[in-house]
C-alpha cells in the first residue's frame, strides 16, 4: 500500500495513493458508507499503532464523480469514518502538490459531503474553502457527572460538533489528560441525551496578542486535535455568526491546545449558514509502502 503522510499543524494525514478496497463507484458518500461498513479491519490496521499512531487521519484517494475535481477523497481515523477533514484536506493539497499533481493556484475536491475548494498558496500553505456550516442548536445544556451542568452549542462544519465556551478546565498543554476526559465525558452525556455528536470543543481565551482563542478538540477515536481541527473551526464560525461577533470577511487566527495556528474567515451561504476559509500549512514528512504480513499478529493493529 503506498502511502505519503504529512502534518497539518501537527495533526498527522496519511494520504492512500493505492492498496486500498475496491468501494465501486457512484457517490463519495455511498462509498464512505460502504468503506464504514464494510472494511473496519482496513481502517483500523492503517491507522491505529503499531503501523499508524494516536491522532492518525487516513485519507483515501480515489476517483471524483465530478471530473472538475482535483481528486475525490474518503477521510477516516481508528474509530470511525469521517464525513470530512479540514487539516486533512490542507495535508491533502500539500501531498498533491508534492507529488506534481497540482501547482499553485485554486482547485477542487470532492469529499462525501460535498465538493471544498483548495487554493495553494505556496507548497505548504492551503486555503481550504468549506462546505457551508451551520448552528443547529444555541445554548443546549447537559448534566455530566463529575462536572454538572455544561452548556454549548451543536455545530456543524463537516462534522457534528458540541462547543463549550469557555472551556470549564482550563487549556493549557499540561491539561492533556484532564482535558481529554473532561470532552469524553460531555460527548457521553451528549450521547445519553440523543445527540449524535461526534466530536467536542473546549474554546479558551487567547494565548498570545492577535489570537481570537485557544481551543481543544476531541476526536472520535478519543485522540485530541493537534491542529486547531478544520471542521470544528468552520462549526465555530457558524456560531460567532449567528451570535453577530464576527463580522463577515472578517480574519480571526485560532490556536490549538498546542499552539499551531489557522487564520479564519466566512462569507454568507445560500442556505442559512457560512462559507469557511481556513488556511494552514501542512508539511508532507514520509512517502512510504506499507506491508501486511500474513504472519504478523498485530497486522489489522493494536484495538483500540
């Protein structure tokens, strides 16, 4: 299986350039739903240890229904297949554009949820333009044990998100683990009251001038987003919108628990909702061929 893997702010992308399942043809989501479905033992065994590693998002290459489209692509992690990727698309441009496939300038993708634009800026810097994003619940208050009521928005930018702001620990990176159960905790109290959020954001203030915030993102495969997590900023740009603090065409930069930076924009969408732009840089490491020993005990990974 032949493989590139890149970050984006710290947040590892492995492009599959072949070796992958056959999911047929027809609509990206019809083959997302098919690869979740269908080929658990494929994702895992590439994601997680001791082939992958924690915070792996795989990026399955494959043919776009729409031949306007750069490339069509299949975001997945250990625990589940994603409808889309914001650090992953940058990583995914950034990949392309190592491999000579596409220069600078605007292009597009096509994911299972619909088709983002790309702009390359330079070989490591993307502007990724989102599928439009919506506030689909204000104020929404949970019980969770251990921390009581916690109250936030339900946002979607690609993903289903669940916002706190502000975060009730604080963020800072010694608070990893505690930050970690923290958002676990929200995500199972939201499940038990029929949510079917997938991921969780805790917002803090800015840690440096010029910075809208600081967040911490909780992936599905419990992992947290070293990057500033691409959908949940566009889920985040849907609500300071609905809320009237960010002006349209306005630039704000947002940190992540680690410090890596996106700078961030909207404009108004057709549907109710906004238009993100997102812009990283993403940085390709290691071009690869992974192997699959028939011998090897742990050749599908480690379960998580």
């Amino acid at each position: 299986m032949h493989v590139i893997d890149s970050h984006t702010g710290g947040e590892p992308t492995r492009v599959i350039l072949s070796g992958g399942p056959d999911l047929g043809t027809g609509p990206l989501a019809d083959r997302a739903r098919r690869l979740a479905a269908e080929h658990g033992t494929f994702t895992q065994a590439v994601c997680a240890e001791p082939r992958g590693q924690v915070a792996m998002v795989c990026a399955l290459l494959t043919e776009p229904v729409d031949p306007g489209c750069a490339a069509g692509v299949i975001y997945f992690d250990a625990a589940e297949v994603l409808g889309m990727c914001g650090h992953g698309t940058i990583g995914l441009a950034a990949t392309l554009v190592h491999m000579g496939r596409i220069g600078p300038g605007e292009h597009r993708i096509e994911t299972p949820v619909g088709i983002v634009g790309v702009q390359v800026h330079d070989a490591a810097t993307v502007t990724v333009t989102n599928v439009e994003s919506h506030r689909l619940e204000a104020a929404v208050t949970l019980q969770v044990p251990g921390l009581g009521p916690v109250t936030g928005d339900v946002a979607w930018g690609g993903n289903r998100f669940f916002i706190v702001d502000p975060s009730p620990v604080p963020l800072h990176r010694g608070a990893i683990r505690t930050l970690t159960d923290t958002a676990i905790a929200i995500r199972t109290a939201a499940h038990a009251a029929g949510s079917d959020i997938d991921h969780v954001i805790l917002q803090g203030p800015p840690d440096a001038p010029g910075v809208h915030g600081r967040n911490f993102v909780l992936c599905p495969d419990d992992a947290y987003d070293r990057s500033p997590c691409g959908t949940g900023c566009s889920a985040m740009l849907a609500c300071l919108a609905a809320d009237g603090r960010l002006a349209e065409g306005a630039q704000i930069v947002q940190h992540s628990i680690i410090g890596s930076a996106y700078t961030l924009s909207w404009k108004a969408g057709t549907q109710g909702g906004v238009i993100p732009s997102i812009t990283g840089k993403a940085h390709v490491m290691a071009e690869a061929t992974l192997l699959f020993d028939a011998d090897d005990p742990f050749r599908n990974g480690i379960p998580q």
